[in-house]
C-alpha cells in the first residue's frame, strides 16, 4: 500500500508513530520556515506540514523547495511523525484537528493541471460546468458524502430481504418493447436485421413470471431505462428496489416496506418511526392536496368554496362554476402581513406560476377585520364575504388565494402553489421526512381527447374485489389494487397486486383499447406463463435515487448519482450520445440521416 492510514484515520492516540498519507493537495500556505498541506482523500483532510528550524534551514533544504512548488489537487503521498499540535491551536472543524504530519519526505504520485474549479470551494460554479468535468466534482464533500449515503441504502435494503427470505435475481436488460406509458430505448439487433431489443423500463414482467416460476419472494436493485422529458426528479437511466411476493394481499406488501422504511429510517437517520404508515385514500387526497404525491410535512388544504361562489357578482367565480367548473383556494397563514407578498408578486410572479399548470388567473384577499381586502371584494356581499373567511378558516393577516377553472387545473395549479407556498413561507422543517401511503388509485382514467380508457398505473394491475361487477359497466368506478408510498411530496414507491388470471388480464387488455392480436403480440409470453398455474402475486418498486435524494436532504436527482445525465440527456463529461462509424451502422442495416433544419 502507498499508504498506513487515511486523511481521517489519525488521532492523538497516534501520536509518536510514523505514518504515511496519500490524497490531494486541498490547501497549501508557505511560511518563512514551513509549509503547511492540508491533504485530503475521501475519508478526511489532516495537516501535513514541512517545517525547518530557521528560514535558513528552510532555504537551504530541497525538501522545502520542492514541497513550495505543491499545488492544489496535485496528488502526493507524505510520510512524517504524527504530532500533537498543542493547546489552543487544535482545529475543532476537522476530525483530525488535534494533530498534524510533520513530514520529513514526499512524492509527488500526479502533478495536476490547472483545474477549471476546486472541489472544496464555497462558490461552485455552474452545474454545466460540473458536468463537464465530474471526475472533479466527485471530490466534493457533499457528492462522496451522497455516494457514501447511497452505498448505505442500499446495503440496508439488501440486508432487510435477505433477513426476510427474498432472492436477489437479476432480469435482462436487453428485452422485447412493451408499451409502458414512456417511450422505449431501442437497441437493434445485429443478428436479427430489422429486429430490436429494449431496454427495460422496469423489470415488471419478468419479475412477474419469476412468481410463476416458483420464487415466491424477489427483489433487484435494478437499473431502468425511459426514454421521457426530464427535470430535477428524473433520469433517463435510474435505479429502483424490485420486489415481488407471491401468496399475498395488499396488506402484506405494505407491511413488508413499512419494515423496510422503518430499517432505513433508523440505519440512515438515526430515527425510529410509529408504523404502519399511515393510509391515505386517493380520492381524499386529491381533494384536499390536489396531487396523489402530497407534501405532508405542512397543513394547507385546499378548500371548495362552490356555496358561495355560485351566486356571487364575480363572474370569474360565478360563471365558472356554471360551466361545471370549480372555485378552491389555499389559506397561506399570516402571508398577508409579509412584504414579500406584494401586490406585484402576487399580481406577477405567483400568477404566473399557476399559468403553468393551466389556470387563467389568480384571485387573492388579504383577511383584515374579518373580511376580504382586495381591489375585487367589492364584488362579494357582506356576508359572501365572511362565509368565505370561515370557510377558508382566515384569520387576522391571512392571504387567501383561488384558482377557478375546470377540475384538474384547480387540482394542479394549487397543488404547485401549495408547495411553492409551504416553501417559501418555511412551513416545514426540510430535513423532515413525512411518509404515508396513498391506496385506492382508479384502475383506468378517460382520455377524453382519444376517447378511450387509459391505465392509471399499468395494465398489470388487479382491481379492488368490492369493484369486480363494474369493469365492463362502469370501468371509471372500478379501485386498483395499488398503492404510492409518498415522501415529501414525491412519488418514492409504486406498486399493485398484479392480475394473475388470464382471462382478467385480457379483459382489461380490451378495456384499455388492446386487440386480442395485439395483446398475444406484445405480451403473448406473460398471457402464456399466466395460465399455467400463477399464484396470486404483488410487488413494488421503490426509486433508490428518489430516496438517497430525501435522505441527502437535496432536491436535485442529479447529485447523488456518481455519472448523471443533463435535462436534455447528454453525458457532458463522455460526450454521449454521440455518433459512430458507418461501418457499424451497415452492420446493424441502418442508416442515419440528421433532421432537416
């Protein structure tokens, strides 16, 4: 080893020894008769100095010139005594702060380049930048801290199912494409012109066939692949927990990930958690949140205020709800006195946000004397305007705000402005992690624009047994035997007891606008393994990168996986995608043509 112990290792019981380091140079500071390394690798940082008896010795010695020449990030290795730094002069910021390295000799193992950054310094520059360069933006603190956190993850997760009589097994990775709601990555087939495989959005398939196949607990940290637009949750390549259990109901699977989340919870974080997790209905919390993926950390519901609304003089409620739409609005607590709510920023800035989710506009009231303060509250009676105040339960200060439109969009513009809100008024703690299940998801959902039936989840899934008559009359009705584990506002687990009689899976293959052709075509094998003998079976699958993100206490997906790609999909530090030689395209009998400009 070019090394006896790392950058964190020493401590003053070490004191005396001889020792060798090896790192790189973070900072470095000449004195007359010393120089002082701070030396780093990725378990800490330790001192390491030069030091002579006189500026004489020093400028004498070729060990001080030569060690004056150190540059950051330059990688060495020092072998020196380990000493006490002495009283009054210990550096209570790093772990090894009692001690330094007085080093009586040096190699220099890789002089680097002038770098374009330095990974430890506080103003980072952008993350393009970054990108480009990750080999350096790997020796950051903060990204050898995610990665650490990540490794642990998923040691925890192994540990919990192999304790609980799981197997991990892998699937392929090169498969045949099925429409799973994105669109596929495609890899041609050399062997087979014209053929391609695809990579696997999730392994939902095969893990479902291991079931029929006897292996009655599974899971796999998986690697997946979604051809989708991206932004900071999402990558075109991402891992997930894979799991699947044979024999079950929907109470079984839940309990099991309770367990996981608890083990994480407590190994990650040091916390214990009140279990089961709490059980949220869907159609609950899209009324009350706007969003099947709530932020719980902070209490700020929506609220119908359609009683009053109604008949009011303000058309933009009144004739809204007419048309079949909706009036609902959040109470942001005491927003009304802060002054970063201006009328412009209200007017501007937060009208502007709900635009993006399809709202044409934004009232707002500020709560004083227990009625509506606003250029439009003469519009509302008297008692119009006390009713909404106690619906909206406003107190004193409080800022009142209303999305009116059709359904989804109040459901969608509100929910954004919830969170928004929640954020910027610091209604929550953000190193809090709040978890809960949503259950009782509607199996399909109408596409009105194609007018047919759509799968909520994916078609895979089975239906609530209380729902079984009205699949062919009333499929809008019909629950899913599926479940969301929210966190913090984000999707970090999906799952569903899946179909494991044929003849259900291909009713609702018909239900959902598949021809019985098409169905054998794309999923021939499943229907197959389906009717020789499939247990009930359901599973889950949980976003590892979601979940170290949480953990990190980060809102980017980005920095916590080690080679991410950019919004647009682009490898900036390999340069992938990229393009290749023809000869490899003959090959493959294919032919590239870049689009017209």
């Amino acid at each position: 080893m070019l090394r006896t112990h790392t950058c964190g290792q020493l401590r003053r019981d070490h004191e005396g020894e001889t020792v060798t380091l090896a790192g790189w140079v973070q900072n470095y500071r000449i004195h007359s008769n010393a120089v002082f390394i701070d030396l780093r690798d990725r378990y800490g940082v330790t001192q390491v100095v030069f030091r002579f008896e006189s500026d004489e010795a020093a400028a004498a010695s070729d060990l001080y010139h030569e060690a004056e020449k150190l540059r950051a990030e330059d990688v060495i290795s020092a072998t020196g005594v380990v000493t006490y730094r002495g009283e009054g002069v210990e550096n209570p910021r790093l772990a090894t702060g009692d001690i330094e390295v007085v080093a009586s000799t040096f190699d220099v193992l890789n002089q680097t380049q002038q770098v374009p950054f330095r990974p430890w310094q506080e103003e980072l520059p952008n993350e393009e930048l970054r990108l480009r360069y990750r080999f350096l933006d790997l020796r950051r603190e903060e990204l050898q801290t995610a990665m650490r956190l990540r490794h642990d993850v998923c040691r925890v997760t192994r540990d919990y199912f192999n304790e609980n009589q799981f197997l991990e097994i892998e699937t392929p990775i090169l498969g045949k494409s099925t429409p799973e709601g994105a669109r596929d990555y495609l890899v041609p087939s050399r062997v087979h012109p014209g053929s391609f495989y695809a990579l696997p959005q999730s392994p939902q398939i095969f893990k479902q066939i291991l079931m029929v196949g006897g292996f009655d607990r599974y899971y796999q940290i998986a690697r997946c692949f979604r051809d989708e637009d991206l932004r900071a949750d999402r990558q075109p390549e991402f891992t997930q927990i894979d799991v699947e259990m044979s024999f079950v109901e929907m109470d079984d699977v839940l309990g099991m990930i309770d367990g996981l989340v608890a083990r994480m919870m407590k190994e990650i974080r040091g916390e214990e958690i009140e279990l089961p997790l709490p059980r949220l209905k869907y159609a609950d919390v899209m009324e009350k949140y706007g969003t099947d993926k709530p932020d719980l950390r902070f209490d700020m519901p929506l609220v119908d205020v359609e009683e009053v609304a109604k008949d009011c003089d303000f058309n933009v409620f009144s004739g809204t709800i007419k048309s079949g739409g909706r009036v609902r609005g959040v109470n942001a607590k005491g927003a009304g006195n802060d002054e970063r709510f201006s009328r412009r920023y209200l007017d501007k800035d937060l009208k502007d946000h709900v635009a993006e989710y399809g709202a044409k506009g934004l009232a707002y009231f500020k709560v004083a004397d227990g009625k509506l303060d606003s250029s439009i509250a003469k519009r509302f009676t008297d008692d119009e305007q006390r009713r909404i105040v106690e619906l909206m339960e406003g107190e004193e200060g409080d800022l009142l705000l209303f999305v009116a439109d059709k359904p989804s969009v109040t459901s969608a513009a509100l929910a954004a402005l919830r969170n928004r809100l929640g954020k910027e008024l610091e209604l929550y703690d953000p190193n809090e992690m709040h978890t809960a299940w949503v259950v009782d998801f509607p199996l399909v959902t109408r596409n009105e624009e194609e007018d047919r039936w759509e799968a909520e989840h994916h078609m895979f899934c089975s239906i609530n047994p209380e729902d079984t008559e009205y699949v062919e009359s009333d499929p809008g009705r019909v629950r899913a035997a599926s479940y969301d584990l929210v966190c913090n506002g984000y999707e970090a687990a999906s799952g569903s007891i899946r179909i494991h009689d044929s003849k259900l899976q291909e009713q609702i293959f018909d239900l959902v606008g598949f021809s019985r052709e098409e169905a054998e075509s794309r999923f021939g094998f499943l229907l197959e393994a389906l009717r020789y003998g499939a247990p009930p079976h359901g599973g889950i699958a949980l976003g590892l990168d979601r979940w170290v993100m949480l953990f990190s206490g980060l809102d980017n997906i980005r920095d916590v996986i080690a080679f991410p790609k950019t919004q647009k999909a682009s490898d900036l530090l390999s340069g992938a995608p990229g393009e290749v030689d023809k000869l490899q395209l003959r090959e493959l009998y294919l032919e590239s043509k870049a689009p017209k400009e």
